[in-house]
C-alpha cells in the first residue's frame, strides 16, 4: 500500500521556512501554549511580523507544524515498512509497531498529535482538525495492512489502531519502556502469529 502524504504546506519564502523550522522544534520540545510567537520568530531569526505574513495567526503556524509532523512521520513508516516488510503479510502489519518504536527512541517526548490534542481538544483550533486526520490516516493504514492478510478481517484494523495508540501513550506518559513491544505481542497474537 502506498503511503500517501499529508496535505502539503503552501510555498513557502525562505523566512517562512525558517519559521516553520523553529516553531516545530519549540513546540515539540515545550508544548504549543508554552511558546509564543516572539520566541518563534526570535529563533527563526525574523520577525513577529513575517510569522503573520506567512502564517496569520499561531494557530495556523500550529497547524502547519502538525501537517510537517504527518508528512515526516508519513515518510518514515512508509520506508520503515518498505525496508523491513515489502510484502503484503502479517508480518508488514507488526511492522508498524516496530517503526513506532524506532521513531519514538528519536523523538522521546512521545506522540506529537497526542500532545496536541492535550492542548488544544474540544476547541474549534485549526490544529485539531489536522491531529484527527492522522488519527484516521493511521486506523486506516492499519485497516489496509490487514486487509492484505489472510485472515482479511475489516474489524482487527480498528483494534490494532487501538494497540498501537495505547502504546504512545504508555511509552510517554506511563513511562513504560516496553509499551511498543507489548503492543506489537499482542497484535501478532490478534494476527493469528
């Protein structure tokens, strides 16, 4: 199955880019209302006023950061599964917990969208849109992947999906270390493996 991209940004200028640079790294690393827009313009080395020329708010700043977090995370699972399990099968299923885990021993404080929506769930802010679009991108890669096993059965994507988010947040905010390995156990043994 090809892994499709996230909706892509508009072009950008360079001093955009720039900006989209820094505020990826800062609200990450800090949290999305942790980081105002001086500090990200500072960073990028622009001004408050080329953030707005771009963007024209945080929160599109902060959806903007979410989509670029999508597309990466897109691009890595998709080459992880092509370069640990190219062929349809169960085995290319677990290999999404495996990317998982790989992704998160480099990005350690969790779940990105996860975290976005800590903040910013049950608010009508333009990053929340984009958190549960990758929420469904991922159920959907999961209902996809299993469809292509023998067992084909619609129903077991949506319970992986579930395995696998659990895992995020077992990893981060349970500070259990073995969350994915768990989750990829259990999968196998969903998988008929």
């Amino acid at each position: 199955m090809p892994v499709t991209p996230a909706r892509p940004d508009r072009a950008l200028t360079p001093a955009g880019e720039r900006l989209l640079d820094a505020a990826c790294e800062l609200f990450y690393a800090r949290g999305i209302r942790a980081v105002g827009v001086d500090e990200v313009a500072n960073v990028a080395g622009t001004t408050k006023k080329t953030l707005y020329d771009q963007f024209r708010s945080k929160d599109r700043l902060v959806a903007a950061y979410l989509r670029r977090r999508a597309k990466l995370w897109r691009a890595f699972v998709g080459s992880h599964l092509d370069e640990h399990a190219a062929e349809p099968g169960a085995e290319r299923v677990l290999a999404v917990f495996d990317s998982a885990r790989a992704w998160h021993q480099r990005h350690s404080r969790g779940c990105a969208f996860v975290n976005a929506w800590a903040e910013l769930g049950g608010t009508d802010h333009p990053g929340c849109a984009v958190v549960l679009e990758e929420k469904r991108w991922m159920r959907t890669l999961f209902v996809q992947l299993v469809m292509a096993t023998p067992s084909a059965d619609p129903d077991l994507g949506p319970r992986l999906d579930l395995l696998y988010e659990g895992a995020l947040v077992a990893a981060t905010a349970g500070g259990q270390a073995d969350a994915f390995e768990h989750a990829r156990a259990a999968a196998a043994t969903l998988l008929g493996r």
